[in-house]
C-alpha cells in the first residue's frame, strides 16, 4: 500500500508517497474476506481544547486488528490498536492528538489507517492547534 499526500517535505512543496510495509502481490480470496469498516468522530482535533477523535471500527470477521496513525511524512506516529477482535462494532478507541510517547503532535492532516488480515480503509484527521 502506497499512501499519498500533498505538503511540506522538509523545506519543499510537493507530492509525496511513502509504502507502508506491505508485500507486493499479496494476495486475499474473496471468499474468505469480509470487508473492513473505519469511521471517526469528530476527526478535527483541537488538543488545547481538550478535543479528541472517537475511531469506531468493525472488523467484519474475527480477526487481528491493527489501527495507526501515521503524519505527512508517512513516518508512524501512534499505534492505537494491535489485537484480535471478534466481528462486531467498536467504539473503544479514540486520539488526541498525541504520539505513543504522550507528546501533543504538530498542526497537520494525518492518516489513521486500519489493517484486518488483507482488508484495509483509511481516513484522515486534522490537528489544529
């Protein structure tokens, strides 16, 4: 998986693309796969305010799950979900806005990206501080 962005890349404007760890040709059967579903509440973050984004996730089947966050870089910046989960749908995670070391993360559109065993969905969230 390629992700693509619009911005800053350390000095200059531009398009930028970064693969996110993925093998080439991986394949998935349909028939085993059940797609995957992403949805963010309240997906611009204020962290002065006290605001946060709410990730409800539904793996579709019984399956490990992993949801990131990555910045305009493409450089990982939080890993907010790395376990199993029965099919169903979750509201139990949330961001904000800062990175896995605690520290609130710089004014920017980031990538909070879902894997589930061969299915993937995207969607982004703007911090303004």
């Amino acid at each position: 998986i390629v992700v693509a962005w619009l911005g800053d890349g350390s000095g200059g404007i531009g398009i930028y693309a970064q693969k996110l760890g993925y093998s080439k040709g991986e394949a998935l059967e349909e028939s085993t796969q059940k797609p995957v579903s992403l949805t963010l509440y309240g997906n611009v973050l204020r962290p002065s305010d006290n605001k946060r984004t709410i990730v409800e996730y539904n793996p579709g089947i019984g399956r490990n799950v992993t949801i990131k966050i990555y910045d305009s870089a493409g450089r990982l910046v939080k890993t907010l979900l790395d376990d199993y989960r029965e099919a169903g749908t979750y509201r139990d995670l949330y961001w904000d806005g800062a990175d896995d070391l605690g520290r609130t993360v710089s004014s920017e559109v980031y990538v909070i990206f879902m894997q589930a065993e061969g299915s993937r969905s995207m969607k982004k969230a703007c911090v303004i501080r």
